[in-house]
C-alpha cells in the first residue's frame, strides 16, 4: 500500500510520466524503476550517515575522543 501511495504521489509530481510509462518499453521501465530505487538507497544511505554522526557527537562527552 505504501509503496503504491509514494507512486501515486511520483505521478503528480512528474509531468506525463504516466504517459511516458505506458508508451515506454519494458527495458525503459525497469530502467526507470532502478534507477528510483538506486536514488531512494541512496537517501537511506545518507540518512544512516547524517545519524551515525548525530550519535557520535552526542555520545562523546565534549572535548573528549570517543574511546570504544
């Protein structure tokens, strides 16, 4: 459900991608969902980095070095 309410929402955001979808070949589609997929990855990824830091620098008591 969710994934299919974030495409709905891709949809309006996109101009003619729907009509560019149905007329497109097969290979442009899967083409076009991998390279969505690499792009939400990505922002996960960078989601992950952003915290992983936040963590540090909250946990480190200041002006120290985090000893493990």
């Amino acid at each position: 459900r969710k994934e299919y309410s974030v495409f709905r929402e891709l949809l309006k955001i996109v101009p003619n991608l729907e009509d560019r979808i149905m007329s497109s070949s097969e290979q442009d589609v899967i083409a076009v969902a991998e390279l969505i997929q690499k792009g939400a990855s990505g922002a996960r990824s960078d989601d992950t980095k952003s915290m992983k830091a936040a963590i540090i620098d909250w946990i480190t008591p200041k002006g120290q070095a985090l000893i493990p």
